[in-house]
C-alpha cells in the first residue's frame, strides 16, 4: 500500500492526477526507502513528510513538486506529469 491514490481504493473518477499520484509515490519510495503513507489514511490525518535527512538533501523545489503530486484531493494534486 501506499502507492495508490485515494480515487482509486473509492471507485471515483480517474485521471492523469491519478497517474501522477502513482509516479510521485514510487519516487518517495526511490528517495526515503519506504512507501509514503497509505492515502485513505491520509484522507483523515495528512502528517506525510519527507524524512529530515532526505529533505536536507534536496531542492525545494524537488520538495514542492512532490508535495504537489502527493497531495490526497485530486483537485489539489498536479494534474499532469508535464506540470510534474
């Protein structure tokens, strides 16, 4: 778990946020070691985060484009991987 976006566990609407969701997910995986929250938890309590030593190492604005693409409301979240 953790790689899905919400949408997709509630049988709502998918889209290309949907896609980005998914891309972001495996990429927080790639960077931290471990799979972001799961996101229907999210839906309740967001405190996701990028480890302190994970988020020292990189850009802002690698952390806002994640951020962006992780976030659990699909009208939130980038909505295309070109944005992303």
């Amino acid at each position: 778990t953790g790689y899905a976006a919400a949408e997709q566990y509630l049988g709502k609407d998918l889209t290309s946020a949907t896609d980005v969701y998914g891309f972001a997910a495996t990429m927080f995986r790639s960077l931290t070691g471990n799979p972001p929250p799961d996101s229907l938890g999210r839906m309740e309590n967001d405190s996701m985060s990028f480890p302190k030593s994970v988020a020292d190492n990189l850009p802002r604005g690698v952390l806002v484009a994640m951020a962006n693409a992780l976030q659990v409301d699909p009208e939130d979240r980038t909505f295309t991987m070109e944005e992303f």
